[in-house]
C-alpha cells in the first residue's frame, strides 16, 4: 500500500464520531491527511470523546438531513475522497424508531451523494453497509457479492439494501454525466474493537457487565457472525481510497469479513471476552424461555475472494486476536490515555502488513 497518496488530500468521513468512524478518522491522521469529519454530536461516553477528538477544527456536527447545512459544508471542503459511514446502524433501535433508520440511511446518504456530486475535487465515494444487505441463502456458504439483496425483516437491514441500489444507481448516474468519480460499497462484518458503547452489541454489553459486577443477558447466544476487528474493514476501505488516488480503475461492491477457516458463535466470543477478561462465564446468561420478539439471521458469513484478488486484503487479525486487542485496549485506557492506545494498536495492526 503506497501510504503517501493520502499526505494533504482532503479526507471527509461521516459519521467520524462513532465507533468505526473514529478508528478510521484516527488511521487518516496517521497517514497525514487532512481529516473532515461530518456528524452528529458524540456521545457522552463514547470513543470520540476519549480519544480527545472533539476539539478538532474540522468537525463540523451536522445531520445529514440537514440538506442545505450539509451541502453548503460539503462545498466548503471540496474534498478529494469521502467515506460515509454516517447511519442509524443498530438493529434493535430501527425497530423502535423505523423512520428514523429509513430516513438517515436512506435520505441522509441521497443528500450526501448530491452535495458532493457539485465537488470539482471528488474522486471516489466509499459507503460502508454491512453484511445483513444479503437475503438469507439457507445453504451455509458465505454471501459473494452477487449474491441477490434484500436484507431481513428489520428496517436496519432493509434500508441499508436500499443505500446499495441508490450506490449503483448514483454510479449509472456519474456515468452519464461523464464524471470519473469511483463509488463503491464496501459490505463488513459484527466489527469489534475498543471504545464501543453501542447498547445490545455482545461485546460492549459483556464489558459493562465486567466492569460493574453484573449479568449480560445474550438475546441469540447459537447465532454465527462474521466477527473482525475493527482495524480489518478500516483498512480495506483505505485500500480502495488509495486504488482511486492512484487511478487504478476500481468499482462495485466488496465484502470485508473474517477469513471462513471456522463458524463462529455468539457464545463462542462471549466466553472468550470474559476468559481474556479475567473473569468467567458466569457474567452472562441467556434465558431460552425468553426469545426475542425480534427476527435475527441466525448465521452470516462473508466471501472475501474479491477484496484479496483486486485490492490484496486479508484479515490480519483472527477471532481470538481480535478480542484480545478489544479487551487490551479497554484495560489499558483505564491507566494510559485511550488516543495513545489507539495509535499503538493501529502501528501494531501495521506491523502485521
């Protein structure tokens, strides 16, 4: 990877005070871009603020609905690659609040896309979905990218397939226009790692547990995912934004999951997180006379074949390395500052190359 194509571009990420979003703005600035980010406020305890980010003069806390505050930052920036990660991205939430999820990943990513479409300077958009934009195949065998879209029942899941037929449409849409702008979806898996405190995700539900002495109830603990750290996806979405910064033509779709050497279950990392913890199995329970009111793929799983043949990506971390890395970093952002941290775990994850 030729890491100095990314020295002074203007990088914008949306949604860079979330999870991944941080990861990947923290990555940027390691590699000496200049970082935009777009978003809503970070939240009180989230990872955003531990990294001491918030102070950062190209934050801008806009929602993406905000159609004319959005476009008018946008031009501002004029930036030379945008990732949008910005998104309603948990599933229990868009059964509460539906519009919500249909109207931020829906809308929010057509008001992006038509701000930017009026940058002179855009060279690629990549906007990440995730590997429940897949309809369930009941055979077993990981989703390649052809595989038909459609999602589950759930209004994350559904809306996010709908962001993959606005990609290809918008795509269709530069084509006409003659405008050589790469827009590419990049699909990843239940990505873990430290400083996420999103409710009902296992690992950040299991850590409150550890760290208040109390029992996390796991809703599907039989349920396989295609579980990777954090640091797995992010680079391989700054593998296509160096492609398009080299102008190698690149485009579509691409699937970012574990390598499939083995099916691994929600009670599989649950044990391990309490194992590389210190602490037991005893810090979780599932009660199977309470099921949930809410349908969830039992078993998900990526092929990966295209990003290893065209961008040379593999995970770097297997399953039990990437829980070690989350718990390490949650252990040791309790003594060490969580933006030191960070920044050592991403030039381990790149003496890993």
């Amino acid at each position: 990877m030729d890491f100095s194509v990314f020295s002074q571009k203007k990088i914008l990420v949306t949604g860079h005070t979330g999870f991944k979003g941080s990861w990947l703005y923290s990555f940027l600035k390691l590699l000496g871009a200049n970082v935009y980010g777009i978003s809503l406020p970070p939240v009180s305890s989230g990872i955003f603020r531990t990294l001491d980010l918030e102070g950062e003069k190209n934050s801008h806390y806009i929602d993406i609905l905000n159609k004319e505050s959005l476009e008018e930052t946008i031009l501002r920036i004029n930036p030379d690659v945008c990732f949008h990660l910005a998104a309603q991205s948990l599933v229990l939430n868009s059964y509460i609040d539906p519009m919500n999820s249909y109207q931020t990943n829906i809308v929010g990513t057509l008001n992006l896309f038509h701000a930017l479409n009026k940058c002179s300077n855009i060279k690629a958009i990549i906007t990440t979905t995730t590997d429940k934009v897949y309809q369930e195949n009941f055979n077993g065998l990981p989703h390649v990218e052809s595989d038909p879209l459609g999602g589950g029942m759930d209004p994350y899941s559904t809306s996010k397939s709908a962001v993959e037929m606005i990609i290809k449409s918008w795509r269709e849409v530069h084509r006409i226009s003659d405008r050589d702008v790469k827009i590419v979806a990049a699909r990843s898996g239940n990505v873990i790692g430290g400083g996420d405190v999103s409710k009902n995700r296992l690992i950040p539900d299991l850590i409150y547990a550890l760290k208040n002495n109390s029992i996390c109830d796991i809703r599907n603990p039989d349920h396989i995912r295609p579980w990777q750290h954090v640091l797995d996806p992010v680079f391989g979405y700054l593998l296509i934004a160096e492609k398009t910064l080299r102008n190698v033509e690149i485009s579509g779709e691409f699937n970012f999951g574990p390598t499939p050497n083995k099916k691994v279950t929600v009670r599989d990392v649950a044990e391990m997180t309490c194992l590389f913890w210190g602490g037991g199995s005893e810090k979780w329970v599932h009660y199977p006379e309470l099921k949930s009111t809410v349908h969830e793929t039992a078993e998900l799983s990526l092929n990966s074949t295209r990003a290893h043949n065209e961008l040379s990506w593999n995970p770097l971390l297997d399953i039990e390395n990437s829980v070690k890395w989350t718990i390490d970093w949650e252990i040791k952002s309790n003594k060490l500052n969580s933006s030191k941290v960070t920044l050592m775990q991403i030039h381990d994850y790149l003496g890993l190359l």
